[in-house]
C-alpha cells in the first residue's frame, strides 16, 4: 500500500510540474512572462546571442538593448537605435526594466564591463558573461 501510494504522489507530481512548464513555456512563447536583456557589445558574438535568444523564444528573453563603446553597431544586423555608449547604461537602466545583462563583447571592451558589472551589483541586475 505504502509503494502504491507513493508511486501515486510521485506521478501526480510530475504530472503538475509539467503542466506548470508548459503553461509557462506557452506563455513566454506568446510574449507574455518574458524578462529584458541587455548585451554588452554589438559584434558577431553579441549576434550570436541574440540569435540564440530568438531561436529559443521558450526561454522568454526579449533584447532591450546593446551597450558598445563605439555607440554605433559593429554589425551591420543590429539596428544602430539599439545601440547605447555605456556611459547612457545608468540612465537605460533608470527609464526600462532590465532583468539581465549579457556580455558578449571583445577584451578591448573589458575596462567598460568593469563599471557596467559594478553598476549590475550595485543595482542587483544579474550579469551573465
């Protein structure tokens, strides 16, 4: 009886994390529970990322925007109006809702990730390199 019944609950709690993933998966398809990134750099790595994030659109990331000292698009894919010198990332962060930042930059940007990372901490924005 004991085996039965926690074979029973074992099942039922599978069967209700999955439904609760699904929806949730569902939900961030349809552009709803989705959370903000920004990318630091705008180059081929930061296309990457991007490609991958719309690839995956279960994932619910959305680009806010890109942070590159150049304040212009490396890459001819990204749209120049996304593009933001870090000395505005204070600010980007002030008038939106960022969830995380992603750096995806080359090391001649690593002296301006250094005071971005500070800001993230400060603030308590996640920073995934």
């Amino acid at each position: 009886f004991a085996f039965a019944c926690g074979a029973a609950q074992l099942a039922v709690l599978m069967a209700q994390r999955t439904l609760v993933f699904s929806v949730l998966r569902l939900a961030r398809r349809s552009g709803r529970n989705v959370r903000y990134v920004v990318i630091v750099g705008s180059g081929p790595r930061a296309v990457e990322v991007t490609r991958r994030i719309v690839d995956h659109s279960e994932w619910g990331l959305r680009v806010l925007a890109y942070v590159d000292d150049a304040g212009a698009p490396v890459s001819p894919e990204i749209p120049p109006s996304m593009v933001h010198k870090p000395v505005d990332f204070e600010r980007l962060l002030a008038e939106h809702v960022v969830d995380e930042v992603i750096v995806a930059c080359p090391w001649s940007m690593v002296s301006c990730v250094g005071e971005i990372a500070a800001f993230c901490a400060v603030t308590g924005v996640p920073l995934d390199a």
